[in-house]
C-alpha cells in the first residue's frame, strides 16, 4: 500500500497570517474510486475546466458547494485527510541564516510533510513491510537545480527516525511536480485552501462585492462541513486544532497547525 500526499501551498505575504500549506492524503487503495467519484461530480455540473478558488463566483457557487460536499464524504469516511499549515504574519522568525531565508519554501514544506499528518502513526506502522509515500506537488516555484535540490531535501525525511520506526519509505521518483488541471482531489483542496487564506486575511470584509460575497458563503460552507467531520461544535481556524492523544494528529479528519517557530520576534506595522 502507499499513500498518495498532494500537496500546495498559498498566501507567501498575508497581512495578518501567512505562508499557507495544504495537504490531502489518500490511500492507494482508495484512490481511482475518489477521483472517479470528483470527476464524475464535475462532469455532471458542468465543470468541464479545472475548480480553484480563484474562479468562485455567485454563478458557479451553488457547484462548487456540492464539490465541497462530495470531497468532505470521504472525510467522513475516513478516506481523505487535509492538513491546513499557515504562520502568523506579525511572528517574525529570527536568527536565521542567509540560507535558510532563501530556502523557506522547502524547509517550511518539509516541517509539513514530516509532521502535519502524523504519519508516524499511520495505519500499517507495527507492519515491517515498508509504506511508501507518494508526493505530488502543484508547482515546486525553483529552477531545475534548486528543484532537484528540493526534492533531494522530501526525500531525506525517509532516513528521520520517527519515518524509520513506522516503515515509511519514499521513492525519489515519487516526488513530483504535477498539472493539477489533472487532479481533481488536488483542486478541491486548493479550494479549501484558498477559503481559509481568504477569511484569515479578512478579505472578505474589503470589498463587499457578488464575488466576494459568494467566497464568504463558501467558506462558511466548509467551516460547516469541517465541524461536522470532526465533530465539533466550534473549530478555530485560526489555531492549531487541539488533540486528545497523539495518534489523533494522523487519525483526525481535518487539522490546521499554525506554524510557530522556535525563536521569533513580535512584528509591529
């Protein structure tokens, strides 16, 4: 078995939080139905080109809801995972080096990967035949020498212990950089993505217009279905989402992790 991890990224200079990750895993065996099921969903709205959340409108809003409920189902069922990672922008990180500063993008996707699923807990983990991940990226924003340089960095994470405890394995050639007008599972999650950047930068109370109205209804969409996937009354977007135990940070639906590092200075503007 494998585990499928798409992954993109959003919102680089946010005003009020910044540096957004998404992720949604599915397993192999899982996998055809749920692209079957969105393809099939899109085919019968009429959604003929790629869904993303920059296109949301009043016209398509109705659509896009009922992507949202199909994608959720397999939530529910306990076929799909997201994982929400974002920063507070005013939590300037410190003492970092020239290097690290023009490595952010990979280190940050890196912290990603290796924790907001907790994939050490994963499913088949006490299994001594290997688990291997597949990562596919939107768009890895390098040039081909830094790309590799990146790709070289995910696939390190096989060799941290917590990876070699549960048998997680990954295959250099499974880290790729994919067209997502052809992936159906990654557009629904740059939607939500998207919703959660939008809301936490207050967007919506910029300019009150039918698109930005329409995004609002969305969102509140999606919080709806959030709750009711975790089952909660309340969920905070803005925090990272609390757990009981630790394996919840793999069995849990839905999670957002903001992002805080070790040192940071308190940015005034």
């Amino acid at each position: 078995m494998e585990y499928i991890i798409y992954c993109d990224e959003s919102v680089s200079d946010g005003k009020y939080f910044t540096d957004f990750f998404g992720g949604v895993l599915v397993r192999s065996t899982d996998f055809n139905h749920i692209k079957e099921s969105l393809d099939r969903k899109k085919q019968e709205l009429n959604l003929f080109g790629e869904i993303k959340w920059t296109k949301v409108t009043g016209n398509y809003l109705d659509k896009y809801k009922q992507m949202m409920d199909l994608f959720f189902s397999f939530l529910k069922e306990y076929k799909l995972k997201v994982r929400i990672m974002f920063r507070e922008t005013s939590q300037v990180p410190s003492n970092l080096t020239l290097e690290q500063i023009h490595n952010r993008y990979s280190l940050l996707y890196y912290q990603f990967v290796k924790n907001a699923f907790g994939l050490s807990f994963h499913d088949r983990k006490d299994d001594v035949n290997p688990v291997y991940l597949r990562l596919y990226f939107d768009e890895i924003p390098y040039p081909l020498d830094q790309g590799d340089a990146f790709k070289s960095h995910i696939y390190s994470l096989q060799r941290n212990s917590r990876f070699r405890k549960a048998h997680l394995k990954i295959r250099l050639d499974d880290i790729v950089e994919i067209n997502s007008k052809r992936h159906s599972i990654q557009q629904c999650m740059d939607i939500i993505l998207g919703s959660i950047a939008f809301i936490l930068n207050r967007k919506n109370q910029v300019e009150r217009g039918n698109r930005t109205i329409a995004k609002e209804s969305l969102f509140e969409h999606i919080l709806e279905l959030i709750k009711d996937t975790d089952c909660v009354e309340f969920f905070d977007i803005s925090t990272t989402t609390p757990i009981a135990v630790p394996s919840d940070f793999w069995t849990m639906p839905y999670r957002h992790w903001k992002f805080m590092t070790a040192e940071f200075r308190k940015s005034i503007k």
